[in-house]
C-alpha cells in the first residue's frame, strides 16, 4: 500500500470507527482506494426483518457508507461528507453470509459528490446474489471533530 492510499484508508477507518451504527450492526470496514470504499455486513439478529431475512434498513445504510466514505476518498484534509439525496433498488433479501456493499464515485466535484453503491450477498458457501443498487449525491463539509 502506498503511502497516499494509507493514508486514505487511515482517514477512512478512523471516520468509520466513530460510525454507532456501522459498530452496533457489525459492519467491517474491508477495502478502501481512492474512488472506491468496500463494506461488509455480517448477518445476524442486528440486521433482519420479520421473516429473518437481511432488513432493507440495513441494506440502505450499508450502500450508503460505501458510497459516502467513496466519496470521501477524494474530498480534502479537513472535510467530511453528508449524504444530501440516495435512491436504492432492492433487488433481494437473503438469509445468512454477509452482505458486500461497493461504493464507487461516479461524478467527483467541489460542491456534489456522485457516487453509487452496489450491494450483494455473499452465502456461506460463496454464492452470490443482487441485493440492492443505490445511487447518492454527497456535500463536502468541514470536518467538525
């Protein structure tokens, strides 16, 4: 890992380590690069629906945190991101695994963020499934902590 991308990462584990939630739903932090963030979400009884299966709440807030520390990738030292507007398609709900969530940039800028996110399930066995696609517009902000 270069020194530019640890750095990002740092940036981006540090951020995510203050998320409550992602900590209270188990999420891991896995992949970080410049554009592009990679979150998985552990199943368990933190993350399902009525019917046992992953909630599309959980589902929401996973593609969001991809897509915004993505984005976050790319803004300057001293700013952080907010999600101003996120549109998802569920496209399933499964039962155990994880889910992978992908955030990417699509559309870098100084006042909008684009980026989107991809979200997947991954059983216990390795099969792979379409979850939800998520596309979201981000406003840098000042970092305040």
């Amino acid at each position: 890992m270069n020194t530019t991308t640890q750095s990002i990462h740092e940036r981006v584990a540090l951020s995510f380590a203050r998320q409550g939630m992602m900590q209270h739903m188990g999420a891991e932090l896995r992949r970080v690069e410049p554009g592009l963030v990679e979150i998985w979400l552990p199943y368990s009884d933190k993350v399902t629906q009525q019917q046992d299966g992953f909630h599309g709440g959980a589902m929401g807030a996973v593609a969001d945190i991809a897509g915004g520390y993505a984005g976050l990738t790319i803004t300057p030292e001293g700013m952080e991101v907010v999600t101003a507007e996120y549109k998802i398609n569920f496209l399933g709900s499964y039962q155990g695994g994880a889910l992978r969530a992908i955030g990417r940039v699509v559309k870098p800028g100084k006042r909008l963020i684009v980026c989107t996110a991809e979200v997947t399930h991954i059983a216990d066995d390795g099969k792979q499934g379409p979850c939800a696609l998520m596309q979201q517009t981000l406003v840098p902000v000042p970092k305040t902590y």
